[in-house]
C-alpha cells in the first residue's frame, strides 16, 4: 500500500487540521488500518475546505473538496456509523480529483463535531451506537434537503447537472432518502453495505427511492446477504417495477464495512471494484 514517508505526511496533515490527534492515527496505522488510497489517474487538482452548513437543526460541520477550475456535479457522501474522519476525507477528495463537487458530511453533528469516532474504523461500534438512534427518518430527509442547497449554491457545482449521492452502512438509508427528497435534483443513489434499505412500512428507504428518477447502484456484502438473502430480491423487483435502473450486485467474499480504508475488513480488491462501478454509475447519470 504506502509507505512509513506517506503514513507520517498524512498524520502531520491530518493533525495542523485538528482533525485527529497523534494517538488516534497511532491507533489506527496499529491496528493495521490502510491510510492510502489507488492514485486517480490523470488526476485533477482540486480545493479542499472545511465547512459549516445551516439545517433546520442546527450547523452541520462538513468537508468540501472540488476541481480547482470549472464547475462540476455535485455529490453529497453519507458516512458509515464511524462518521466524518480522514478515510472519508481521502475518498472524498479522490472522488473530486475524478471530476465531482465532493460534499462529505457529519451525520452526527446535533451531538459532536467530527471526528466522532476515537479510532475511525477501529473504534467499538458500541462506543457510536447512541450516536446513530438519534437519526431517522424525518432527520435524514432535512437533512439531505439542505445539503443539496448548500451544494446548489456554490459555484463550483455544476447547475446543469444532476447531483450524486453515495452512503456507507448507515448512509444506505441516507442516501435513498436523498434522492426522495430532493427527487427532481439527484440523478444517481451508490450505497455500499447500506443497512435498512428494506422493511414492510411506507417508510422502507427502497420503497421511498422508487419514487424517484435516478439510477442506483447496491453493493451488497457477502455477510449481510446471508442475514437478509430476499432483500436484494425486493430491491430488484421495485426498482424494476418502477422502471429505474439498478445495479445490485451481492460481493463475496466481502464482509460488512469493507469499502472504507481505515476499516478492519477492507478489501482493497472489492473496494477498488465497488469505486469502480461508483465512476461508471455517475459518468452514465450525472
């Protein structure tokens, strides 16, 4: 992957930015934790900030990373259970050097800043558990509301085109519900390992997406599958009932949470796949 010159360059960055402290990336390159992402080839160069965005609940702290010229479709990244934190920002940023306005938020900004999590990926999912009840369904639908008006008022986001959005575990969930609310602005729906994507109620996140015009594209681990075998079942007959297309596709050998880099089952392999299919998905319907 890298090497130590890259893991010390990062901490150095990652630390003058306030956004992880020595211990935490010590626990995290200890743990065994991939740091660095494939290259982009022909990469552009982008601007990175940090950012605060107004919702009806309060400031959102967030990461805003784009090409440095021009302007581009925009993207609104919904984190997995761990939050907003380096490896977020890495694949956030490597999106914008693949031509993307890159939004990565904080889901759990009603409660903490990021990072929420004391070792990213590494970090006890009990220990960020709380965080997550405190989100549903009316938080993701506000929410995602203001993100892509935050996102149509920057220049940098192209106006023309529609808007992406991708989630990570509990940003499955997320992501639908941003295309349902904001239906006639996203054009593309990625959810990898997403969690809660099908229930019996109205307010199944797949029955509310199906309502929408975009395109999506699932990707399912091996594991999650086994605990819910009919869901990518049902997600296929809805969305081709609602004449959307769909991408979805069960990964074997993939383990739940295998996309991010600082995850403790990354799969290099199969994330580099899933980015992959994430890059045809937007070049087709953004």
């Amino acid at each position: 992957m890298c090497d130590q010159d890259h893991f010390e360059e990062d901490r150095l960055d990652f630390e003058a930015r306030g956004l992880v402290t020595r211990k935490q990336f010590g626990v995290m390159v200890g743990a065994g934790i991939a740091m660095m992402l494939p290259q982009v080839a022909n990469a552009a160069a982008v601007t990175e900030s940090d950012v605060m965005i107004t919702t009806p609940d309060g400031t959102c702290d967030a990461y805003f990373v784009h090409p440095a010229t021009g302007a581009a479709p925009g993207v609104v990244v919904w984190p997995d259970i761990f939050g907003l934190r380096p490896a977020f920002r890495q694949m956030g940023k490597r999106l914008a050097e693949s031509g993307y306005s890159v939004l990565v938020v904080n889901p759990f900004y009603r409660t903490k800043k990021a990072p929420t999590a004391e070792a990213g990926g590494a970090t006890p999912i009990q220990s960020v558990m709380p965080m997550a009840r405190t989100l549903n369904e009316t938080t993701h639908f506000t929410d995602a509301k203001a993100f892509v008006a935050w996102l149509d008022g920057q220049k940098s986001v192209a106006k023309n085109k529609k808007i992406g959005t991708q989630g990570y575990c509990m940003g499955g969930p997320m992501a639908f519900r941003t295309a349902a609310a904001v239906p006639d602005r996203v054009g593309a729906v990625a959810s990898f390992h997403g969690g809660g994507l099908v229930n019996d109620t109205p307010a199944s996140p797949t029955a509310q997406a199906a309502k929408t015009k975009a395109s999506f594209l699932i990707a399912i681990a091996a594991n999650d599958d086994q605990r819910a075998p009919k869901d990518k079942d049902v997600m296929k007959e809805t969305f081709a009932k609602a004449g959307l297309a769909a991408e979805i596709e069960v990964y074997a050998g993939a383990a739940h949470g295998w996309c991010p880099p600082d995850s403790q089952v990354y799969n290099e392999a199969l994330a580099e796949k899933a980015w992959s299919r994430l890059l045809a998905l937007y070049g087709k319907a953004l």
